[in-house]
C-alpha cells in the first residue's frame, strides 16, 4: 500500500523526487505518513481537501478489505 501512495502522490506533485512515505503501527491501526515538498503540499491536498479525502477513502477501503485499519496523514 506504501508504494500505491507513493504513486499516486508522484502523479500529483511537480517535483515527484521529494515524495516520502513513511508506515507507522499504532495500537490498532496503521499510518501511513505523506511528506512532500513545501510546494507541493497543496496539490496532495486538494481544493476544500478533496484529493486528500479520497486517498484517504482508497486506504481505509484496501486495509479493511484485508481486516486491518489504516489512514493516511499528510505532514508539513
């Protein structure tokens, strides 16, 4: 799932070299932590966060098809 972030983020940005993804596991949970370029930021975010929304909607639906949970977080 890590590397269908990172995909769908290089499509999205202008410079598809700063995109980084990073898995964390919580509790019960995983998270998958988005780091792009300052510059970018707003392009993975979307208008009224729209774009983020549904990558969010992607994970969340691709994690409980396996029985898990997972989100995405997007970082400054």
């Amino acid at each position: 799932m890590k590397e269908l972030i990172e995909m769908i983020a290089k499509t999205l940005v202008e410079n598809p070299d700063s995109v980084q993804v990073d898995e964390k596991t919580t509790e019960d949970m995983l998270v998958y932590e988005l780091r792009v370029a300052e510059s970018d930021l707003g392009r993975v975010i979307g208008r009224e966060g729209r774009i983020a929304k549904a990558m969010r909607t992607i994970i969340r639906s691709i994690a409980a098809r396996k029985g898990q949970k997972a989100t995405l977080e997007i970082m400054d």
